[in-house]
C-alpha cells in the first residue's frame, strides 16, 4: 500500500567546491536540524541541494550565513512498500490522470518501505489519487 503526504522541501544552489556538502550538514547538526531526505549533485560548477527537514527554519538558520538564497517548494512524500514493481502503479495512475512528476528521489533505509520525494504539476491532486486508490493498486 502506498500513501502520500505533502511536505516542503528546501532547495538551494551553492559554489561547487570540495566540502561543500561537509559544510552544510555540519552546520545543520550543530543547529540540532534533523535530515529526514537529502539530494545533492554537482553541474557545470554549481551544487545543487533538496532536503526535507524536521525543522525547515532552523536548518534554514543554520544555513543562510553562506547560502542566501534558499527556495522553499513543496513535494509529495510517498512511501511505499519495499518490494520490486510499486513504484510502477503509482506513477501509471498520475500519469493517466495527467499528472506531470517533474523529478522525484527516495531511498529505501529501513529496508521494509520506500520513502520517495516527488514534485508534481498537482501535488495535492497526485496525493488525493495516491491515498485513495491504494488499495486498489495492490501495493
């Protein structure tokens, strides 16, 4: 079974450089800012950073003396259970209800369910349809 819950994410763009990613954990623990999902990638000399929070303000605080610029979005949380194929009808079922998923990450710690981030065209609708049809899509 799956279900989904909105949340916000942080998303934020830093000079690309050796540490960077060192850095801003360092920072966010020495707040007390609880990392519940984290991406981060390098392009063309840019660090590029989406993390969900506990606490989004103090990770912001925690942050915002060397990254200004930080972007508030709101996701989708879904968790699923982990097992080969349920990502599979969830994405078939926005996609039939013409929901665009724009990018989505996740990982699978606990080793029982899979928690993915997704940023939808409609991410109250995708979460409507998710919870409401999940025992229909069999997962």
């Amino acid at each position: 079974m799956a279900r989904a819950l909105l949340a916000k994410e942080l998303y934020f763009v830093a000079k690309d450089e050796t540490g960077i990613l060192g850095r801003v954990v360092t920072a966010m623990a020495l707040e007390g800012v609880y990392i519940v999902h984290l991406s981060c990638y390098s392009f063309e000399g840019q660090a590029y950073f989406q993390t969900v929070t506990k606490d989004n303000e103090k990770a912001k605080k925690a942050i915002g003396y060397f990254i200004p610029n930080i972007e508030e979005r709101d996701v989708l949380l879904v968790e699923f259970e982990n097992k080969v194929g349920t990502l599979a009808p969830v994405a078939k079922l926005l996609g039939s209800n013409r929901i665009h998923i724009r990018y989505c990450y996740g990982s699978s710690g606990d080793g029982f369910k899979i928690v993915g981030v997704f940023s939808t065209s409609d991410n109250a609708q995708a979460r409507d349809l998710i919870n409401a049809d999940s025992q229909a899509l069999g997962i």
